[in-house]
C-alpha cells in the first residue's frame, strides 16, 4: 500500500562544457555559456573567447614544461574548423 512511484517531468536542460586533459595532468572543468539558436552551437567567436583565450592559452602555460610531444585536438563543429579560430 506504500509503494508509490513518483514521475518526474523530464527537463530540457542543456549544458556546454569544456576541458582540457593531458598524460598525468587536469585543466579545468569549464560550464560554457549556452548560445542556443539554431543548432546550439557556437559560432567562432563564442568558441575563441570562452575556450582558447579564457581557458586553453592559461591551460598550456601551466603545462609548459610538461607539454612535449602534446597535441592539441577537437572535433569537427564548424567554430573549430573556422579560418580566425586556426590563426
């Protein structure tokens, strides 16, 4: 008689985050502002500002000295293969 089963509402709660790995050592963990529109994506200014200049350029000038033979890798999403993003 007390076996009640709640149902929760699903949210659409949608979250963009980053980080930065490597051999033996952890960047940060960094909850990204969410962009929305079309797709959700960031475009190639959104990418550069929240992710290389705020986190990834402080990120490898920590691991400096540690950061021979890494390779810096992403995937395919457009604000990653955009021509100011690569400069």
């Amino acid at each position: 008689e007390n076996c009640v089963i709640l149902k929760m509402k699903q949210l659409n709660i949608k979250a963009m985050v980053w980080a930065a790995v490597m051999l033996g050592r952890k960047g940060p963990l960094v909850v990204l502002e969410y962009p929305g529109g079309k797709g959700g994506g960031m475009n190639a200014e959104q990418y550069i500002s929240q992710v290389l200049d705020a986190h990834l350029k402080l990120f490898y000038d920590q691991v400096e000295l540690e950061r021979r033979g890494v390779v810096f890798q992403q995937d395919g999403a457009p604000s990653h293969n955009a021509k100011q993003t690569k400069q």
